[in-house]
C-alpha cells in the first residue's frame, strides 16, 4: 500500500471581521493530504456540528438566514 504524500495547507477564516473578535488565528498551517483534510481538521477546533430543529431553520429562515447547499461543487445558495 503506498502512503499517500502530505503537504503543508494554509486555512484561512474568510470573514477578517470574525477573526477579530473571535481571538482565532487568522491562518493555520496544516499537515495534510487533501484540502479537505486540512479544512476539516482545523473545522474540528472552532465549529460545531448538529442537525437543525425545524423550528430553528424557521427562526433563522426570517431572519434572512440562506441555506447552503453543501450536495454540490459550485458552492451556490439555496433560493427559497
């Protein structure tokens, strides 16, 4: 089995003014095989994760909140 090669990812957090006030590095350099992996790792650090209520995506829905469409490539918002 061949290993696969690593190399050294920089993860960004795009919302400058987020950085800021979160006290998060605004770059990480990361060891990893993929993109994904990089991204991932540093997501397991300062996100979380769960399945929403349905009176949550209600709530957030008026509160002009959009919801991502994570099932694609092209990165576009779900219209609704």
């Amino acid at each position: 089995m061949k290993k696969s090669s690593t190399r050294i990812y920089v993860v960004m957090q795009d919302d400058t003014g987020f950085m800021q006030k979160s006290g998060f590095a605004p770059i990480r350099l990361v060891k990893a095989t993929s993109q994904a992996q990089a991204l991932r790792r540093v997501a397991r650090e300062t996100m979380s994760c769960r399945p929403a209520h349905s009176l949550e995506v209600v709530e957030h829905m008026l509160a002009g909140v959009t919801v991502l469409d994570a099932t694609s490539d092209n990165e576009s918002e779900v219209a609704t």
